[in-house]
C-alpha cells in the first residue's frame, strides 16, 4: 500500500474521531452554549488540520467520490463509538441497521465510479 493511501486512512479515521469529539462532547456537556461553540470550534480547527492534509495526500489515487464516503463512513463509525462508551447511551439495533444500509449503498456508489461500470454522468 502507497504510504499516502496510509496517511488518508489514518488522517481520516483521526479526524472524524475529532468530529464526532467536536460535535457532541461540549454540546452534551456543557453548561454554557458560548463555551460549547468555543471549544467545538477549537476541535473542528484540529479535525480539519488531520482531515485535509489526508485528502490532499489521497486525491491523485483515491476518487474524489470515495474519498468522500470513506470521511462519512468513519464518522458515523465514531459517533456511534462516542455515542456507546463517552455518553453511554445506548445506540438502538435500527440505526445500527439503517446505517449500515446506507454504508452499502454508499459503497456500491464508490465502487461504480470507480470501476466506470456506469461511464454515462448528467
């Protein structure tokens, strides 16, 4: 494996940990909605500093499409992750089922732009 595909991967698994980090430890949490919004902007600065040198590392090897659902995948991955053992809610057997759904379809659609088994666009 070309060591830029490596870094995608691991930019981007580490940046949508930051994420879901971001998005919903402060918000859950905190008494003050100024404080949340300070500290969540402060998260997506370093989720951002992981996530796009990645991309930028994977653009010429990776499609854009993929690259793309590999970033979706791995954030609901991790906010379910967040939502289990930070929160400790439970996460209910239809989302597991729902989301798993839409990461097929999301990678049936990867796997077509990137075969070209479908060559017509709009």
């Amino acid at each position: 494996m070309n060591w830029k595909i490596f870094a995608f991967f691991i930019l981007t698994i580490a940046a949508s940990a930051m994420y879901a980090f971001a998005n919903f430890k402060e918000s859950f949490q905190s008494k003050s909605m100024f404080l949340a919004v300070v500290i969540s902007i402060g998260f997506a600065a370093c989720e951002y500093s992981l996530k796009i040198p990645g991309f930028f590392l994977a653009r010429k090897s990776l499609s854009p499409i993929f690259i793309q659902v590999f970033w979706m995948v791995m954030t609901f991955i991790m906010v379910i992750i967040f939502q289990r053992f930070y929160i400790k809610e439970k996460v209910h057997i239809h989302t597991l089922i729902i989301g798993g759904v839409i990461i097929a379809l999301l990678g049936i659609e990867a796997f077509f732009v990137q075969k070209k088994l479908f060559p017509m666009m709009i």
